[in-house]
C-alpha cells in the first residue's frame, strides 16, 4: 500500500454517472426488449499518483467500467473527465475518434491474461514499439533505444527482443505487456486483475513491480481484483462494487477496519486469516446474485442482505460521505456497527 496523502494530490480523473447498458435484442428484427445495466450511474474520482482499487465478484461490472472509462466501449450516459493538463479536465465521453486516438498515448490498459493479450505473430520489439511508432513518439533507432530501456524497467532482459511471446512464462509475457502499456508515457493505467492468471508467487512479484514503477514513472492506477488480499496489497483507496453499483468506497485501511456497508463486510469474513487464534464468523450470503437484466427495487443488495428492513426494498440508498472521505450507499450505514478485519 502507497503510504503518500490523498489530501496533496490533484485530481486526475472524475467520472459522473456513468452507465453502461448493453441490449437484449430478440427476434428476426432484432427488437430490443430489455437492457443488461452492467454499469449503472458510478460516480468515482482518482487523484494522481493513487492506486484506487476496485473489487467485487466476478460479472458485478469492473471490467466493463474501466473500459469505459478508456472508451475501450462506449458508455451509454454519463460523463468521464480527465485531466490532459494542470489546467484543463476534458470530458472523454464528447471526443471524437481523432482527439480519443491523441488522448489514449496518456491513458492506458494492462489485460488479465498475458496470453491472449499479446500477438503471437510479433516479437517483444515489435509489440512494445508498436504503440511508440503509431502515435509517433519514436521511429527507428530511436524507438529500438526506447525498448530497450522499457524491458530493463520491467525485469527482462534485452537480448531477448527478438523472441515471440510463446517463449515466455506467464510471469514474463506479463512484464511485456506492462512494458507495452508504459511505451506511450502514460499519466493513468487501468490494471484489469493483471495477477489473477498468475502463480500466487509470481503475483507477489509482479504487484512489487507495479509500485516500483508507479514510483518511477509517477503513475495512477485503477486496479481491478476480486482479490482482496492483492488490492489490500496494491490500493492507498478501495472502491466496492456490487450489480453495476459502487457501494462503498474509503482509504484501504479504514475500509478493512471499519466496514460501512453490508457487503463490504461480508467480502471481508471471507478473507483468510494468518493468526489461527483470531476468529471471526464467516458471512454466508444467502440467495443469488441478482440479475442485472431485472435488479430489484431499492437497494440491490436487499434480497441478500441480513440488516435489511422496509426501506430497503422500496429506496435505493443515497450515496454519501459518511465519515470523512469515507462513502457508502447504505440507509443504515450510519447506525450499523459492521464488523472489519485488522
């Protein structure tokens, strides 16, 4: 975890309820009957130099929000700004292809799996320069230089430039894929669960790596997991995440010691514990995650929740600052003592 202050950070990225629904379409002419909210009104900033996590389970609409945010795929509504310069924040949601093509050497992706990320067709020079030479930063010697120094930077060594991706350990094909994301000089990085296909010792590597070089290269990232031992590891702030919905969000500590939404607390039972003496009682969630096709009314998280009363199933919660710094979207999160871990 970053130890720098929040408070001393500009803000680089704010996005203002976003959404991002994806059609049902049935029949010969394809009709739409129905959407699939799988980002559904996010509010969320990054300061520079931050790593925020963001953990949930699986199809709760991480990935589709950072690639949103990158405009990987459109959002359907709301807006994304991104700070270009110290003094001018551009809504990424209103560019056109050629100022959104200028804008991405500042903004970039590293993928979940080192696999498939990377051509099998082209060798480590050809994959890492390929961003320098389409938006221009660098052409021959030049970018064969600029390689060079970005390989030495993620761990790998130079006289293998010439080999193809199939040649590498996961691990390693990984570090090239980083490589690849930091050619551009990027201000912000979108890590979407980039250990999660990696051996647990090979993880602990690589998120060393990921803040050695955000200390280097001054980067911010938003780290995706549904880990939450690695975003523990990796987040000065954590955001979680539930049914296209954000339902809460603080600085890591204070989110694992002093959970202020249900579900929070019941992701956090579920961590292992290292001290065999320390007993905490295992949250079993109860029922299935709902559809995002047909979320119930009120609070999502109502149909799987042990607190919920009336309200619940008829008001969706505010998202507020409860304490400082510290939000949730929860009717009762100021009056739940919700248990954390230390």
């Amino acid at each position: 975890m970053n130890d720098s202050g929040n408070g001393k950070r500009i803000l680089l990225l704010e996005i203002r309820s976003l959404k991002k629904y994806f059609p049902i379409e049935k029949g010969f002419f394809r009709k739409v009957v129905g959407n699939i909210k799988a980002v559904d009104g996010v509010n969320l900033s990054i300061k520079e130099g931050e790593s925020l996590g963001l953990v949930g389970e699986s199809g709760c609409g991480k990935t589709t929000l950072g690639r949103c945010i990158l405009r990987a795929i459109e959002p359907t509504e709301g807006s994304i700004f991104f700070r270009l310069t110290d003094d001018k924040m551009v809504d990424l949601t209103s560019l056109g292809k050629k100022s959104l093509r200028a804008m991405r050497r500042y903004a970039q992706m590293i993928f979940q799996d080192p696999y498939s990320s990377l051509d099998p067709r082209m060798t480590v020079l050809d994959i890492i320069g390929e961003p320098l030479f389409v938006n221009n930063i660098a052409k021959g010697k030049e970018l064969e230089d600029r390689v060079r120094e970005l390989v030495k930077a993620v761990g790998l060594n130079v006289k293998h430039l010439k080999r193809y991706p199939h040649a590498f350990s996961g691990g390693q094909r990984q570090r090239i894929g980083i490589a690849r994301a930091l050619a551009t000089g990027p201000k912000f990085i979108v890590a979407d669960e980039p250990v999660s296909a990696l051996d647990v010792s090979v993880q602990a590597e690589m998120l060393n790596l990921m803040q050695d070089l955000q200390e280097q290269f001054h980067l911010t990232y938003l780290f995706i997991s549904h880990d939450l031992s690695v975003i523990e590891h990796i987040s000065d702030r954590v955001a979680v995440m539930y049914v296209g919905k954000l339902m809460e969000m603080a600085e890591t500590e204070e989110l694992f010691l002093n959970p202020k939404n249900p579900y929070t607390e019941a992701l956090l039972s579920a961590l292992p514990k290292p001290d065999p003496d320390l007993k905490m009682e295992r949250i079993i969630l109860r029922g299935e995650t709902p559809n995002p096709a047909s979320p119930p009314s009120g609070c999502y998280f109502h149909t799987r929740c042990k607190y919920a009363k009336e309200i619940c199933r008829r008001r969706e919660p505010a998202w507020e600052e409860v304490t400082p710094e510290h939000f949730s979207a929860c009717h009762f999160a100021k009056e739940l003592q919700l248990t954390g871990v230390s």
